[in-house]
DNA sequence: GTGTGTGCAAAACCTTTGCAAAATA
DNA sequence: TATTTTGCAAAGGTTTTGCACACAC
C-alpha cells in the first residue's frame, strides 16, 4: 500500500470517527472542522496550534483561530489527538489516529522529540493503579535530557547545539 | 522526634542548601526569601504559587507577587522545591528536601494528588535511556484517572464527586 | 425556526519583566 | 560604591470567550 493511499485510508476513518464523536454530542461536521482535520493529518511529529492555523492560511484552506483551537480540542476528545506539554504555557498536539500508544524523551538542547514504548513500564503502571485502587483514564510519561547528537556536540564544542528544526 | 523538631531541622538545613545556592552564585539570601522558604516548609502537599502568597500575607510575612515566583524558581534549581504541571497554565509546586523521588497519581474528579514510588519503573526508564544513548536530566510521570474515593461516590450517585478541600 | 458554528477582537489566565527605589556586600 | 533585590504595575504569550452574523437540521 502507498503512502498515499494509506494516508486518504488513514483519513477516511479519521473523518468517520469525528463524525461518530460529534453527531454522538448533537455536533456538526463542519467544512472548517474538516479542514482542520485535514491539516492535522499533513503535519508530521509534533506541531502547535499556530504552526498549524499558518498552514491552512498558507494552503487557501484558512479558518479563524478560535476555530482552530476549539476544533483540536473536538479531536482531541475524539482520540485523534493528543496534546502535550512538553513546556509550561506552550502546548504541542500529534496526530494518533491508528498509531500505537508510546512516550516521550525530550532533549532539553535541541528540543527533539523521541517517542519510546516499553510493555513492562505499561504493565507496571497498572499494577500502581491497582495497588492505589486508582482507576487510569491517562497518563503522561516524559524524560527529559541531552539526545544522543547534542552529547556529541558537547563533547566537540562544549557551548553549541546541533539546532534541530522545529519539533520533531 | 517531635514533629516541631523535625520541621526546625529540615528548615534548618533548608536555609543553608539555599544559602550555598545563592552565595555559589553570588546571590544573596534576603529576608524575602527566607519568608519565602518558610512558607514553603510549611505548606503541606502540593500549592499554588497564588496560595503561598496569600498564606504569607495572611501571617504578616507579605512579600510581593513578583518575589515569591522569582524565589520560587530559585528554590526549585536549589533542589527544594519541585514544580509540577498537572494541569497546563498552572503550576503547582511541593517542597522535597529531604524527601525521596516520586511520581504522582492525580485524580480528575477531586485533584487530589497521590504520591507513588516504583523502583522497578525508575530502573526500565534508565535501561530505555541506554537504548536510546539519551541522558536523562529528570523525568515527568504522572497518571491521571479517578482515585478511589471517587469512585466510590459515582457508585453511589453517579453524578456528584467528594470535593477536595485544596490540591494535597 | 431553533440550535450550532464561525470569525473577530477583546478578555482571561498565570507568569514574567522593566524600572526606580531600597538594600546589601 | 557597585551590585543585587524589591515592589509595583505593565507587558507577555497562549488560549478562551462574548457576541453578532451565518449556517444547518
């Protein structure tokens, strides 16, 4: 299958699910909604709410920022984002429609996002919950540091940073 | 030991971490922020930056808004205090002198906060860092759900909630 | 028609900053 | 005296909101 063929499949019932959550709350699927769905879709890695309102204005596809905020909070009840922040006051969504669920490592230098997966670490968080008689709904589970390239960097010039573009 | 004595110590050894942290940076440890400390020693669980200052003005202690959240930080690189983001555009912060490492368990009914430790998930981080030749720095682990108390009253009412008195 | 959605601009939120005066080494 | 610190109020950046108009069922 190509990668656009299972970008438009990807898409498809992305646009469904939507749907699905909206009509359940008596919400409409609007021309503006899908538009941000859409841009959502296109953007790779980890992008905020701005980065994403200049794309669709770049792309003729504009819609207000109000829109913009309120739509990626629909999607992101939806299960077809998630937000993070990774830094106070600044927030970061991804696209998780039809991914696996995984964690972050972030580098504190060049801002790089590593997504990461580990069973045990799942398994052993459950048995917290249920020690706690906790009932998850969600968790956030980020490391912070130096990525392997800034190690590097610093250990050939111990002041500069490999200046990773935007948020991977 | 008394709990008073206990406390006097902890302020105690406090003061002089901060003390060093200031005097290695050339900084000076003002009665503002010993006010500050103080406070912090002596609020329980986990409080807001608006919360610490109310309680200082409260006790005759009053500094300016600016100081408390300047000292904040300066406690929070000193290692005293820790700041937490459980919810985005507020902080909230608790004071870990003395205490060990833990993660945090935040109820989205109640927000109460539970404290958690797992050594078994602290070494998997680590070993995931390895793999991934990443140095962690320090480490975001908080999971959200409905804590048990909680879960109780839903059972019985399925609508209301057992309101928290303040963010512990 | 009644309820939703949009866009705009203004407001809100917590937090940080500039500045002049005060305090400290 | 040279720096640092304080308090105030104003600014900051992101996100949310009120409102009038437009649209959909």
């Amino acid at each position: 299958m190509s990668a656009e063929r299972r970008l438009e499949g990807e898409a498809g019932s992305a646009q469904e699910r939507l749907r699905d959550h909206l009509s359940a709350r008596n919400l409409r699927l609007t021309p503006e909604r899908l538009l941000v769905l859409e841009g959502v879709l296109t953007r790779e890695g980890h992008f905020d709410a701005e980065e994403l309102l200049e794309h669709l204005r770049r792309s003729n596809k504009s819609v207000s920022r109000a829109t913009v905020y309120r739509t990626l909070d629909h999607l992101a009840e939806a299960g077809l984002v998630k937000k993070h922040h990774f830094q106070e006051g600044h927030a970061l969504f991804e696209h998780v429609h039809g991914r696996d669920h995984h964690d972050h490592m972030v580098c504190d230098r060049c801002g790089r996002v590593i997504e990461f997966v580990n069973d045990k670490i799942e398994a052993l968080q459950e048995e917290v919950c249920r020690e706690h008689d906790f009932r998850e709904l969600r968790h956030v589970h980020q490391i912070f540091g130096i990525c392997s390239a800034c190690q590097a960097v610093e250990k050939r010039a111990p002041n500069a940073s490999p200046h990773h573009s935007g948020h991977a």
